[in-house]
C-alpha cells in the first residue's frame, strides 16, 4: 500500500485502477446472474457511487493535505502567525509539507540572525559612540605647541587612542598616543579602561609620566587578557621650564625634526607595552628631549608604518622618516601633517584599512608664540572599502 | 591575503625536556591560529620545560603574535618553564625592542647558546 502512496501519479492510477476494476466486477457479477440489461437509472446510481466514493479518498488524501500546507504558506506570506505542519501522506505533497517546515525553521533562524546582527550593530554604534566620546573633543592649547591629531579606527571601534591632558595645577600637559594589540571591541575596551585610569592618576596629582604609566600598568595588567597588552609613549612638557619629557611602554618610535640641523630623529621609545608584565617599573624610565623653536614632532601607532601597497609592501618607519624630513620645515603641524597623509595615502593607494592609524603631529613654536590645537577624530564607522585611502 | 608562514618542529634526542620550532615567512592575524595549532599541543606536554623558537626565517610578525608570545611565556613561567628565541634578524627584533618582549624572552645568538643558557636555568 505505501508504495501505491507515495506519489500522485501512483495514485490517481490507483484510483483510475478502484473506478474501472469495480466496472468490471459489476460487469462480471451482472454477467453471471445473467442480468443482461440494467435500468439507466440504477447504472448511473452505481456509477454515481463510485465516483463519490473515490472522490471523497482524492479529497481526503490529496486536497485536504495540500489545502492546509497551502493556507499555512498564504499565512507565512501575508506575515500572519502560521505554524508547522505534521505530515499526513508520503506523496509529493508530504515532501512539500516537509520542506515547508524546513523552509520556515531556517527562515525562523535567519530572521533571529538579522535581529541579533541588528542588536550587535546598534550595540557596536553605541560602543563606537562611547570611544569617541572618550577621545578629547577639543585639546587644551598647550603653550608654544602647534598640534594636530587625527585618528581613523578599522572597525567600528578602535584600539588606538590619544589624549591632551592638564595636571591639576595646570604646570604640567601631557600628550599620549597609544594603541591597543589588534582592533575592535576588546581592544576597545582596553583603551577605554587604560585611558580612564592615567586621567585618574593626572587628577591625582601625580606629574611624571613613568609614575602614570607604571601605576596604569600595575592595574591594567591583572584585568585584561594576557594577550592583549597597550603600547603607549607618553609626553610631559612642563611650559614653565620650556622642557619635554617622554615615557614609551613599548611603543613605536617618536620622530624628532631638528630644524637646525635639517635632520630626523627616531628616538625608540623604550620600555614595555602595558600589560605584558605585572610590574614595569624597573623597565620604564622618564627622558628628556631636548627642544629647539621651529623643531617638530611625529607620533604614530603601527597602522600607519605596518600599512601595506597593492604589491604588499609595507609603508615602514624609513619612508615615513623620509617624508618627515622633507617637511619637517613647513610652519605649520596642520601643513606638515597634509604632506605626511598625501606621502602615504600615495603610497598605500587603494588601501583597505585593517588597523587603526593615529597621527599626532606637533610643531614647536616657542613660547610666545601664538598656537592651536587641531583634532579631527574620524566619525566614519563604515571600514573603506575603495578608493585611495584618506582621513575622509 | 594571508601571509605565508611556515612551521617545523624539531627535538634533540639527548635533551628531552627541550622543544624547537622553526618559523619562516610571516606571521600576521590570520595565521597565527596555525601556528598555536602546532605549537599549543607542545607547550601542554608537561615533560617539555623549555621552547626554542627559531626565527631565522621569520620576516615579520604582528603585535598579536607579539601578544601570544608574552602570554605563552606568562603561562610557562607559573610552571618554571621558559621560553628564548634564536637566530632573531634585525627587522624582527626592532619589533621586540619596540615593545619590550626582549626585556621578558631572551634572545640568542644560536642554538648552542640557548642550549647552554637553557640548561643552567632548567637543571
């Protein structure tokens, strides 16, 4: 019997075989009682019969079956509330009912996935939202210091961070640069906390950098993953003494324009990155960098020299020192920073961001000069995905 | 476009407690799961007490390998097991001075001085 179910054609074959097998046996019983005529009227009552008879199994095993997959199906299209179905034959119209099922299950599961992507997305906005608004919106004009900082994360969130801070007796200003291992909302999070932990320790009143970083790094460490670590340098500069101090846990180089002797330094920073040891403090240390009016300054996180070109070159620490050198000169950080992007978004042409990239260019004008601060936090959340590579 | 890394691991049959693994290539985000897939399984045998990485192929490494390094040596160290890089070229050991890895692995010249270093600390 399943074999004459499982398909339509099998059974509208059973029921064409039913019809004319009970013609035939009405035939051969009316033969052998040797009837050999029928009244019109009760021939077509028979008739009548089984017609009915095999109308009500096709209603029962075919429309039926396929009316209640049917009216689930116009439910799920005009987004009522439907719901699976138990199948009832092993036909074709089993097999739809089956597929139906499948078909809503993973339309279910697909739907759960767009609501979370939309959560995680709105979420990720709200993160996004957070990290910006813990970058400085606007710096403090520190005091014969040209400046401009500009960030671009990778992704919605960013591991790379800067801020411009004032001691509470407003003698010291601090500059940092940092950037956390990879990017995202772990790196994120780590710059959120790192950077509310060295504004405590300013607020605190605590003035050397290497103190700031080896008390951030002491509860730092035991709070993050062992993977995951912060390079940072830090600057002091205290206005009054016209002197610039400089703390690096593990950070890239500080590059140094002497305008009198037209040359570039790379001063390495030193130390280690926060986070990798429980205990830094006999590793950093606070320097000195001697200054000089029309001198000019490059911090940078690892985005920016680790950035390859379409022949997966890398942008490195030698090009970015050659096109400081060349204009190291200009007046202005604004004029020096332009020339620095254009060298590079040259160079890296249509580059996909896969790290964060901060700059923070700083000429030094002298104290009487009259100077600003520029920051420029890039509001982009969408990742470039062509085109030459800019800030925009 | 992952970079292209290659991984070979070594033992020296008179000192068991020792590992080598040879990297060559680089060594980004996106490979480094292929290198903790062929040296995790190293570090979990308890037996092993030190680990010689041999960079001498090594062209580049990112700051999350960097990181797996400090934490791979963190988690040694609990168990006074070490791990010492060798034969590092300039460009990669910018890198570890960058971030300090070299104030907590040590580096050597060749494997007979990490052998010999070795063995004072783990004997």
């Amino acid at each position: 019997m399943k074999f004459l179910r499982d398909s339509l054609t099998k059974k509208a074959l059973l029921f064409f075989t039913l019809l004319m097998g009970a013609l035939v046996g009405t035939a051969i019983f009316l033969v052998r009682k040797n009837i050999t005529t029928l009244p019109v009227n009760l021939f077509l009552g028979i008739l009548a019969g089984l017609i009915f008879l095999i109308l009500l199994l096709f209603l029962y095993d075919v429309v039926w079956p396929m009316s209640r997959v049917a009216r689930q199906i116009r439910y799920l299209f005009s987004g009522k509330y439907y719901q699976r179905l138990e199948p009832v034959t092993i036909d074709e119209i089993g097999m739809f009912t089956h597929f139906f099922n499948e078909i809503t299950k993973d339309l279910e599961k697909i739907s759960y996935d767009v609501r979370e992507r939309r959560r995680m997305s709105s979420e990720l906005d709200i993160a996004s939202q957070i990290q910006r608004d813990v970058l400085p919106k606007e710096a403090p004009d520190i005091q014969g210091f040209d400046i401009v900082a500009k960030t671009r994360p990778a992704a919605e969130v960013g591991g790379d961070s800067f801020d411009f801070l004032l001691s509470p007796d407003k003698q010291q200003n601090y500059i940092y640069i940092g950037d956390v291992t990879g990017h995202g909302v772990p790196s994120g999070l780590i710059m959120v906390m790192a950077n509310t932990l060295i504004h405590s320790m300013i607020s605190m009143g605590m003035t050397n950098s290497r103190d700031i970083l080896v008390s951030t790094n002491t509860l730092l460490t035991p709070r993050i993953s062992s993977r995951l670590f912060m390079t940072l340098v830090m600057l002091r500069w205290n206005p009054v003494q016209e002197k610039l101090y400089y703390t690096g846990a593990g950070h890239e180089h500080i590059l140094v324009y002497r305008a009198a002797t037209d040359k570039v330094e790379a001063l390495r920073s030193g130390g280690i990155a926060l986070g990798m040891i429980p205990d830094n403090s006999k590793i950093l240390e606070e320097k000195e960098i001697p200054l000089a009016v029309g001198d000019s300054i490059v911090l940078y996180t690892d985005g920016l020299t680790e950035a390859k070109n379409s022949s997966g070159e890398m942008y490195g620490l030698e090009r970015l020192t050659k096109s400081f050198l060349k204009y190291g000169y200009l007046p202005s950080s604004e004029g020096i920073f332009d020339r620095l992007t254009k060298d590079f978004a040259g160079f890296v042409g249509e580059y996909v961001q896969t790290d964060d990239i901060t700059v923070i260019v700083m000429k030094y004008a002298g104290k009487s000069a009259v100077t600003k601060t520029k920051l420029m936090i890039s509001e982009e959340t969408q990742i470039q995905k062509t085109g030459v590579w800019s800030w925009d | 476009m992952s970079s292209q890394l290659n991984i070979l691991t070594s033992a020296i049959p008179e000192l068991p407690w020792l590992s080598v693994v040879h990297l060559s290539g680089e060594v980004d985000e996106l490979n480094l799961p292929q290198m903790e897939t062929a040296v995790n399984p190293l570090i979990q045998d308890i037996n092993k007490k030190a680990f010689i990485f041999d960079l001498a192929g090594l062209k580049f490494l990112s700051s999350r390998v960097i990181g797996y390094f400090a934490s791979t040596h963190t988690t040694l160290s609990r168990t006074q097991r070490r791990i010492v890089f060798i034969n590092v070229s300039p460009t990669v050991n910018d890198i570890f001075l960058l971030v300090g890895l070299d104030q907590i692995i040590p580096c050597y010249a060749n494997l007979q001085q990490a052998v010999n270093n070795l063995r004072d600390m783990t004997l």
